[in-house]
C-alpha cells in the first residue's frame, strides 16, 4: 500500500486526483498505475486501470488470476468491473469512498453471486494515510477555487494561471492568503508542504526578482527530514497580485505583511531561511516575536542599515535595473546560472508577461536603506542589534562565492554582526542565486539544525 502511495503522490504532482495502484505477483510488483484521465482526456485512465494495463502486457496475458491489486481508494464500479474481468484474485483498498465506492460503500460488485468469479476484498489498509492525502488535495482545491474567485482589486494584474503550468520542478500545490490586514485584497500565494506538528518549519523568503521556486532544490531535502515548509511569495512577485503603482511598494509595508503572514499562519519552531530581499527584510522580523523563531539560514543577503554604504556591486546592479527597467529576468538567472535548462528560466519569466507586471522589479532596487533616515534603516539597525546581542537561536550561513553584489564580504560583514554565527558554508562556484545550488546546502543545514 505504501508503494501505492508514492504513485498517488504522482498523480497530485501532476494535478490529477491522488489514486495510486500497484499489481503484485508472488509477493513482488510487477505493475504501477496512477490517476491520469485529466491529463490524458481519458475517463478510463484511473489508477487500477493504468495498473492492470501494465500488469497484462507484462505478463503476455490479460487473465491476472494469480495476482492481487492495491489501490488507495476503494475502487468504483468501473474498475472493479475491470478487476472482475480480470479475475484479480485480491484486492486490497486504503479509504473507503462513500460517494462511488463499488466495494461495499454505495454497491457491492465484488459480493454479487451471479457473477462467476470471487475476487477478495480488504478495505482500511493504511486507511487514514490514504484518506488524508484525498482530503488535503481536495481541500486545497477548494481554497484554490475560492482565491481565484477573490476579486481583483482594480490597482492590481494578476499573471494568468497558464503562465504557471508545466513547471520544472516545482510540483506543489498553491495556497493564498486574501484577507491579510496589510495587503487590503490584494492575494498572497504561499507554499505549505509537510506535517503542521513538524519539529521544524523553513520559512523560506526570496528576493528580487525571484519567487518561491527559487527554493525548489532545497524543499524537498527539508521536506525528507520529516519538516515543514513554508515559502511565500512577495506581493508583486511570483503567484501573488501585483500592484500597478510602483509607489504601491515600500520596506515598510512589505515588512508588515511578512509579520502579518507569519503570525496568521501561526509559524513556530522556524528556521528563517533568507537571500537577497528575504534578507532585507527577513531578518528583521524575529525581533518581533522572538519565541517564533530557532534559527537563521542566510545566503547572500545583507541588513541595509542606512549608516554605512551600500556595496559597490549593489550600486552597479540599481543602476543597471534603472537603466534597463525591461530587462529579462529568465536570462538574468542564465547568466548567472548556466547549467539552468530554457524552461527553468522561462519559469523566472513567468510572473511578469509585461511591464504592467514589473511595478516591484522597478521599484525593489531603490527601495535598498541608502540614507539614516531612509524607510527601513531605522529598523534594519534594530535588528542589527538584535541579531548581534539577544539573538539567542543558531545560524547557518552559505556563500555563493561568485557573487558580484552580495558576495563573501558583504556576508563575513553581516556574519559578524550576527551573535554565534559560525564559519559559513563557501560554495566557490555559486553566485548570487546561490539556491540554485541549493540541494547541497539543505542537506548540510538538516544536519546542523538537527544536531
């Protein structure tokens, strides 16, 4: 049944219904199916189906009378027919499903007398693994189905879903937050994968111009060491709304929609994981609940305090976003990241179909604390003292070494403000998106936070 798990956890990941079966045979598989009639416009292509297709033509024969089929979801009439025909000598089902089950719940084919084969049937094999996986996905699918009814606000675009789909590496399921005080309606798209009760939460916050699938190869090592993540994506990035106005965009408010995020989501146990505006603006947050938070993850980000200046390779880079306000995020990433393939850049691109969408690219640059009095300063060096005197969590530190902006010294500056900040993690062919080596990294702070 496990195994029948992991190919309903296919199906979801390729929006289908999350129905996975598998055929033994001697106490070996020797055939996997999953939900696939969405994708393959077929209403016949339900996992038992897919299963019993692939057993048939592994055996030469479409007579699987020595075999025992296992499926999440206790099967509908169509596919206990089929097993029927089959004549599948067991069946052995997780849930049980009280709209169209044929096994009992609403009929009972497998019980009928006047057909000339007995296939066996035992239900509630590892029912409530099975049964919850059902339930999240189509409780996540009626949220989504809400938050694309929310309103859009009039000042605001929203990118077009299809902009979205096919993602490489990026098979999680979308949440959205439309009622945050700060944002006023604006929606807010976060991912929440794991158990709620982890012994950890990564809450994992971006930069510019990135998103949440910036963090794509690090999820799913947090994910295998049984924690939770979180990982939003900015108001004007990514999946969620973005304002037209470019002033629409300030630290400040950015700022409060983060607290406002963290707090209605109740996040606990947090490993604060930051690069680039997650950063800017992250680190200033577990001053503002410091029980929340256990620990720092930071890569090449900095805390713009307004009293000292800025790096040269920063400047350059505002200058340049000021000069070329159009540029393409997907070659950006490319450039920077060369053993990317086209359809990861182009899922950079996504967010932003045209310069409507491009009001936080303008405005993030100039929005860095270049003055004392700049919004944002005052409460960067808050959180400078912060982290170099009260913070009490651990921290782990990356470098993606061949980073022009916010390279190794502006890190070993902002290590040393940080209290009990180790040597850092140096990836010497990293650059500024340093996530996107982002696998080796995970698996070296599991460790660390674990110890």
């Amino acid at each position: 049944m496990r195994e029948a798990l992991a190919e309903a956890a296919l199906a979801e990941a390729a929006g289908e219904v999350p129905v996975g079966a598998v055929v033994v045979r001697e106490g070996r598989v020797i055939a996997r199916g999953h939900n696939l009639p969405v994708s393959r416009h077929d209403p016949t292509a339900h996992a038992e189906v897919q299963a019993l297709r692939a057993a048939a033509a592994a055996l030469g024969n479409y007579r699987l009378d020595d075999c025992e089929l296992y499926v999440t979801l206790e099967p509908c009439a169509m596919c206990s027919g089929a097993m029927l025909h089959a004549r599948v000598r067991r069946v052995v089902y997780g849930a049980a499903d009280p709209k169209t089950g044929a096994a009992g719940s609403v009929v009972d084919l497998f019980a009928e007398p006047r057909l000339n084969h007995r296939t066996q049937v035992q239900g509630g094999v590892l029912a409530d693994a099975c049964g919850r996986g059902l339930s999240e996905f189509f409780r996540n699918r009626r949220q989504e189905s809400r938050m694309q009814a929310q309103p859009l606000r009039d000042d605001a675009l929203r990118t077009p879903e299809g902009r979205f789909r096919d993602l490489p590496e990026y098979p999680w399921v979308p949440h959205y937050l439309a009622d945050l005080p700060a944002p006023a309606g604006l929606r807010m798209h976060f991912l929440d994968e794991g158990p709620r009760d982890a012994p950890r939460t990564w809450l994992c916050l971006h930069g510019n111009p990135a998103r949440s699938y910036l963090y794509r190869k690090m999820i799913p090592v947090f994910l295998a060491d049984g924690d939770r993540v979180v990982a939003p994506d900015l108001v004007g990035f990514g999946k969620s709304d973005k304002p037209k106005r470019d002033g629409a965009h300030t630290f400040a408010w950015h700022r409060q929609v983060l607290l406002e995020f963290v707090e209605r989501m109740d996040l606990r146990n947090v490993v604060l994981v930051v690069q680039d505006w997650g950063g800017l603006l992250g680190l200033t947050l577990p001053m503002a609940a410091p029980d929340r938070y256990d620990g720092l993850l930071v890569m090449n980000t900095t805390l713009a305090t307004g009293d000292t200046p800025l790096s040269p390779g920063f400047v350059a880079w505002r200058d340049m976003c000021a000069k070329n306000p159009e540029f393409g995020v997907g070659r950006l990433f490319a450039r920077g990241n060369p053993h990317l393939t086209p359809e990861e850049c182009a899922a950079y691109d996504a967010p932003f179909p045209d310069g409507g969408h491009r009001a936080a690219l303008r405005v993030f640059p100039a929005m860095v604390p270049d003055a004392p009095d700049a919004d944002g300063a005052a409460i960067s060096r808050e959180a400078r003292d912060f982290l170099a005197q009260r913070w009490t969590g651990r921290t782990f530190m990356a470098i993606g070494a061949q980073d022009p902006v916010l390279g190794v010294p502006v890190m070993q500056a902002l290590r040393a403000q940080i209290r009990g900040c180790p040597e850092p993690m140096v990836l010497p062919q990293a650059g500024h998106f340093v996530q996107e080596h982002g696998a080796a990294i995970a698996r070296e702070a599991v460790g660390y936070f674990r110890r």
